[in-house]
C-alpha cells in the first residue's frame, strides 16, 4: 500500500472542482485517510515546493498556490502514487492525456488544478507537511 498527497490547488477551488476531483479518486478505488481546507502560507508552500527552488517559475509558484485556499488530502491504495498521477495526466494541461484531470479541469501549465506526490517517499515527507499523525485515519469499515 502506497500513501500519495494530492492539492485541490487554487484554479480549481475557486471554480467549485474540489468534490469532482475527491469524487475521482474514490471511484478509482483509493481510499482518503485524511483531508482538510487550508490556506497555505509561504513557508508552508516553499518547503512543499523546495525541490523546486531553483526554477524560473518558483516565486510565481509561491505567489499562485497561497493565493487562496486550497484542498489537502491523503490518499491510500495499491501503487497509489503512480495511479494518481495518471488520473491527474501531465503537469501541463495541454500535453495531459484526454480523459486526465489536468486535461479536463487545468488551465495552463502553472494552474494545472491538482498535486500529487511523485514517490513515496516524497509522499511521505510532503503528508508531514500537511498532517498531524492523528489527523490521518486508518482505513477501515468507516471509510471506502
Ligand atoms: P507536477 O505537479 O506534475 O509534479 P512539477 O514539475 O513538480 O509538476 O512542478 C510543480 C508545479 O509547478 C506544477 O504542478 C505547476 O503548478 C508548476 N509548474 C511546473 N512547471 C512549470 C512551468 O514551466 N511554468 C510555470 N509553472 C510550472
Ligand atoms: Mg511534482
């Protein structure tokens, strides 16, 4: 069992996409352990971004993903990190394949709607960020 987080990012909260998006994952079957509505600040956003610091687009990165509330959630299930972001599509909406998340809600490379984690143990490490151990629960007869 692999664990991913995923950001209803900026774009797709302010045009009502945060259960569209949930709503696909748990119908491909993973399951959410934890979830909560936050706005990010920027040192919140520059350590879940910090691998890419160094880029040309990171202060606008910064500035767009604590622009506004944002949807954080964990989710679980079998390769769940690489599942989720094939059902995210690429980070560039106009290359994403049809059918993805990013290719039927993203708007441009930057306001792509979504994140997901790129491995587990960046998964793991980016969950930290976002979650107390006890805001993160055990999947169970509660929860599908
Ligand atoms: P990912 O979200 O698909 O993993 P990353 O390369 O990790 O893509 O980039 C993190 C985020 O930074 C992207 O989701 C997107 O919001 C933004 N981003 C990536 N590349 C560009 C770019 O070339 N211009 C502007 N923003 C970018
Ligand atoms: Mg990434």
């Amino acid at each position: 069992m692999e664990r991913s987080l995923v950001l209803i990012k900026p774009d797709a909260m302010q045009r009502g996409l945060a259960g569209v998006i949930i709503g696909r994952l748990q119908g491909d079957g993973l399951k959410l352990l934890a979830l909560k509505m936050l706005h990010m600040d920027r040192s919140l956003a520059e350590r879940h971004y910090a691998v890419h610091r160094d880029k040309p687009f990171f202060r606008d990165l910064v500035a767009y993903i604590t622009s506004a509330p944002i949807v954080a959630a964990v989710f679980e299930g079998e390769d769940a990190v690489e599942r989720i972001r094939k059902i995210m599509g690429a980070t560039d909406p106009a290359k994403a394949e049809k059918g993805t998340i990013r290719a039927d809600y993203g708007l441009d490379v930057q306001r792509n709607a979504t994140h997901a984690s790129d491995s587990v143990e960046n998964g793991r490490k980016e969950i930290a960020l976002f979650f107390s151990g006890k805001e993160i629960f055990p999947p169970g007869p509660t929860e599908s």
